[in-house]
C-alpha cells in the first residue's frame, strides 16, 4: 500500500509535469476520491509546492515558501547552469570550497571534478553523493538534522560544525531579494548560511533574476555583505544599475551564451 506522503509526492510531480491539473482528472488518473485528492492537494498547497484554484491545482513556482527540494531541483536550470559556470571563475585547485544547500549550488558540484584537487564543505546531500567518490576531492560532510524539504543538515550541529572550519570561498543563493536585502523562509537555514559567511574569506552569491521581488520570512543580510553577486542576465538594466549605486558588487551571467 503507497504511504501518504509518496502519494503526495506522485501528485506534486504529476501537477509539476503538466503545469495545471482538474481535481477531478487526479482522482481519476491515481485511483482515489476526489476528498482524498482534496486533502493530499491541502497538504502540498500548505508547503507552498502547489497551489489550489477552483476545481483545479497548479504547480507554485514560487511565494511566501518556497517549495520543496525535488520541485526546486526542475525548475530555472538554464539559471542554475549559468550560474554555476559563472562561479568556476572563482575557484582554483588547492582551495577549500563551501557550498550551501541550495539547488543552485548543487549545480556547481559536478562541475568542479575538473578542478582538482579541491576540499568541499557542504550540508547537501544532493552535492555529497556527487562528489563523496570523486578522487582528488575531499568531501566534508556538515551534519546536523537532516531535512527532506531542503536534502541537507540543519540546526545547531550543523552551524557548530561549520563554526570550526574555514573556507577560501563559499557559494551559497537565498528564496528572495527585496531592495537589497535577501531573504530566506526558514530561520534554522538562514543560521546556518550566516555561519557559513562567517567562516568564508570570500563570498559569492548567486541568484537568478526571478528572486528579485519575491518574498520569504527572514532576513539573511545586505547584498553588499557578499565579495560578488552573480545575476542571471533577466535582470533589467535599470534595477542592475541601482544595485551597483548602491554598493552591490554586481556580474551579470548570461543564462545563453553565444
């Protein structure tokens, strides 16, 4: 018998997958009643991973929370590649690299096999079980309590762990810019990148365009505490000029290069 939260996880990748989805076409299509769709649907729309419209549901691309890992991992990866390849400028071998538990960052993890060797720090699972067997790259694990939502270590461990290290460089990205202040929705996770900042001589920042203006509970930190902020090229010219007046050490990623 499929458990609750593995039917849940059949629907949010059905919904994800067509965009938009009538109730009664779920229930049909999974075998079950439209009350059982409804509170399965209840429970997604509550993480913020879809959201609930009359007689339909839809994917949530983004909001007050934004959704879980498995969904976050499909969307913006043209960003996320860019973004990662950007962030290669910032590495050599011989350094020791701390990555957060976003799937932005994940998305630099394969890329550093050709930079060896290389000592990783991160809380991500995603990113351990990429570079745990690679040669030349030492791996360390940040535990702590493990999280299906974000696929990583949180809480107090893990920012005591992290308090003992020190990187040359971290990457990490946040749920929402605002002005210029980032924001994240979980307040373990925005303890544990502050910590992460502070044991990094160098920070770099990276975010695709669509985070701007978005919204998330708590307050990370300013733009300008980051060394170099990479921007995926969706941003306008106008905003990209006020983050620079302001201070914001800006680049701008093209998502397509020529």
């Amino acid at each position: 018998m499929i458990k609750a939260d593995e039917r849940r996880e059949e629907i949010a990748n059905y919904v994800i997958k067509l965009g938009q989805v009538r109730l009664d076409d779920l229930a049909e299509h999974f075998g079950v009643s439209r009350m059982t769709i409804h509170r399965h649907i209840d429970h997604l729309a509550q993480q913020g991973v879809l959201r609930k419209l009359h007689g339909a549901v839809t994917a949530q691309p983004s909001g007050v929370y934004e959704s879980a890992f498995r969904y976050r991992m499909t969307v913006g990866t043209a960003e996320k590649n860019a973004l990662a390849r950007a962030a290669l400028d910032y590495i050599e071998a011989g350094q020791v690299i701390m990555l957060d538990d976003s799937t932005t960052t994940c998305a630099i993890a394969p890329l550093l096999l050709d930079i060896k060797p290389l000592t990783v720090i991160s809380n991500s699972l995603s990113t351990a079980a990429l570079l745990t067997a690679a040669e030349d790259i030492d791996f360390i694990c940040l535990g702590g309590q493990y999280h299906r939502t974000y696929n990583a270590y949180i809480g107090i461990v893990c920012e005591n762990a992290v308090s003992r290290l020190r990187a040359n460089v971290l990457f990490c990205s946040v749920s929402a810019i605002t002005g210029t202040t980032t924001y994240i929705q979980d307040p373990q996770v925005v303890r544990v990148k502050q910590a992460m900042m502070a044991a990094s001589n160098q920070r770099i920042l990276l975010v695709d365009h669509f985070k701007f203006n978005n919204v998330a509970l708590h307050a990370l930190d300013e733009l300008t505490a980051f060394d170099t902020v990479l921007v995926t090229d969706g941003i306008s010219d106008a905003q990209a000029q006020k983050l620079e007046q302001a201070g914001v050490r800006l680049r701008v990623v093209r998502t397509n290069p020529a």
